[in-house]
C-alpha cells in the first residue's frame, strides 16, 4: 500500500465520498469535492470553504483514519493547519503529483 491508497480496512475502493464532511483531529475542515478510487493514485480533493478563501486541496487517500456513513463525515490523520499549508489542487495536479507526494510523506508512515 502506497500514501495514493485507502487503509484496506475501510472498504473505500467502491464509495463515491463526493460531498462528506472531512474532519482533520482538531474538527470539520470542508467537503470533498471529488474522490477517486484508483489503485495507486486515489485521493480526496476537499473543498475547504471559507475556512481558507475557498482553497482546495488534494488529500491522498493513505491518510484516511476512518469513514462514517451515516453521518456522512470522513475522518482523517492531518491536523487543519497541514491541510491549510498543504499545496493548492490545480487542475494539472492530477497527473503530476510530485509537490503532494513531497508535502505529505512527513504524514506517512
């Protein structure tokens, strides 16, 4: 498994998350915009409202912790500064995701 999967456990390959709640471990941080589900390169691009201006940012899905269906809220082991200080999601950075793979391996382990 690679930071660009979900954690096994979750059971996340075949969800579509698109509009959940994601709460870093010090509260609610915005909705997901878009979510992918491909092996090696599945990733959260969360909408962070005004909390930020509106930024968005893409979250690779190894730092999923836990999903709740039924409130609707993915939960996730980054704290609302490391996703604020986390590189803007452009368009582009679908297909070249160096700078994110840089940024987030201090969260991988």
């Amino acid at each position: 498994m690679t930071m660009w999967d979900y954690p096994a456990e979750l059971g996340a390959a075949d969800r579509d998350l698109v509009g959940y709640n994601v709460e870093a471990t010090d509260g609610k941080i915005g909705k997901i915009d878009e979510s992918t589900n491909d092996v090696g390169a599945s990733y959260l691009v969360v909408d962070t409202g005004f909390w930020i201006f509106g930024k968005k940012r893409m979250i690779p899905a190894g730092v999923v912790e836990r999903i709740d269906d039924t409130e609707e809220n993915v939960y996730v082991r980054l704290s609302k500064d490391d996703i604020k200080s986390a590189p803007d999601f452009q368009e582009q950075d679908r297909r070249e995701r160096e700078m994110y793979d840089k940024y987030y391996e201090t969260y991988w382990s």
